[in-house]
C-alpha cells in the first residue's frame, strides 16, 4: 500500500522555537506539496517541489522554508513559529499533472 | 479573484438516498477537476479525476460532472450510507499548464442510518 507518511501527528512547539515537519513517501513521486488547512479556508499550499533539491513558493510561504534533500522526503520548517502558525499541515505527492494526489495523515501542530 | 466555492451548510440526508454536493469556480482554467474525501483529523483521500473534455464519471455509487461553460460540478453519491459521512473536497488545477491545486473548503456530509 503506498504511502505518504508525516512523522508526528500532534505537535506543541513555543513561539519562537523552529520546528521541523518531516514527510516521507514510498512511490517514487517526483512532486511533492506542503499545504496547511484551517477551518473554512481550505488547503492552502505553502510550498512545493518538482525534482531533488529543488523547491518553489506557493501562495502563502511567508514564515516557512523547506528542504528536499532526498526524492522520497521534503521536509518544511518553521524558522521561529508564532501563534497564526497553529494548524493542520498536510503533506501530499503526486507523479504529475492528471493524477490523484496521495496525502498524510496530518501533522497538528499547536503553539503556545 | 481566484475562487472555489463549495456549499457553504453541511449537508445531512437519510440512508438510501443521493447526496449532491457542489463546486463553483471563478477565474480559473482548469484542465481537470478532483474530488477527495477527508475523514476527522485525517489527511485528504483522492476519489475521482474528471478533465475538461469529459462530461461526466462514474466510480461505483460515485458521480461526477464537470460543466465548463457553468464553471461548476456536482458530485453525488448515490444510495448513500452512513459510512459516507465525511468532509468531501473538490480541487483543481490552475490551468495554463500549472498542475499545482488549489482546494474548496469541503462540503460536510452527514448520512443518518
């Protein structure tokens, strides 16, 4: 069963702390996503990468970076987490346009 | 703007019967359009892809249509069960060849037994 896993699904950090979300997938997926969803704005994409070592901006990057230093994990980092950075972090691949993607469980994450 | 609307109320049918959800979008071009079901505290579930030149798909109780001209699809489910109680979410692409997805906020199901 393929699988996109995130390593923790409750997280409680201190405003200021960095924080790293960690995401790894099973499928040889090229893409990879870091989206973050909260109560009626839907998902909304943080950043994303095409390839190895590569990664771009999505629509709401401010306060966060990323790393892909493997195909199979992109990892997102809160360089000083604040309080509007409370929320739900999904992880997602795909391997290309027309098709479906493959999401984790979540990561909550809470700060205090 | 860009946006995707879906039905903003929950929806709460009895056992048995259709369940019709819907997806408006404005300023967007999409090639395709998907339906993901999303369970509490879960991560979203790919259901169903439908592209621009297709009018409708089916997956088992699954419906989907995609009306370009509207902007608009509907997804039903049909002879729902309570096990289809979940959150649905419809997303598409960006268009212009730009695959990323931009999602609604869901559309809450409830089906009572």
């Amino acid at each position: 069963d393929v699988k996109v896993t995130q390593s923790s699904r409750y997280l409680v950090k201190r405003t200021g702390e960095k924080v790293f979300l960690e995401c790894v997938q099973d499928m040889d997926h090229e893409n990879m996503f870091w989206y973050r969803q909260d109560p009626g704005l839907g998902l909304r994409l943080i950043y994303f990468s095409y390839d190895v070592k590569m990664k771009e901006k999505g629509d709401i990057p401010e306060g966060y970076s990323v790393s892909r230093e493997k195909k199979e994990r992109f990892s997102l980092i809160l360089e000083s987490a604040s309080t509007n950075q409370t929320s739900m972090y999904l992880c997602a691949s795909s391997s290309g346009g027309f098709y479906g993607y493959t999401f984790g469980s979540g990561t909550r994450l809470t700060v205090v | 703007s860009q946006k995707i609307e879906q039905n903003s109320e929950a929806l709460n049918i009895q056992e048995g019967k259709t369940a019709t959800l819907t997806c408006n979008y404005t300023n967007y071009s999409p090639a395709y359009l998907q339906w993901y079901r999303q369970d509490p505290g879960r991560g979203p579930v790919f259901l169903l892809l439908i592209r621009e030149n297709e009018k409708e798909k089916r997956k088992e109780r699954l419906k989907v249509t995609f009306d370009t001209t509207l902007k608009q699809s509907l997804f039903h489910i049909t002879a729902s069960q309570p096990a289809d109680s979940a959150t649905y979410l419809c997303a598409l692409d960006r268009g212009s060849n730009d695959y990323k997805l931009s999602f609604g906020a869901g559309t809450t199901v409830t089906v009572r037994a």
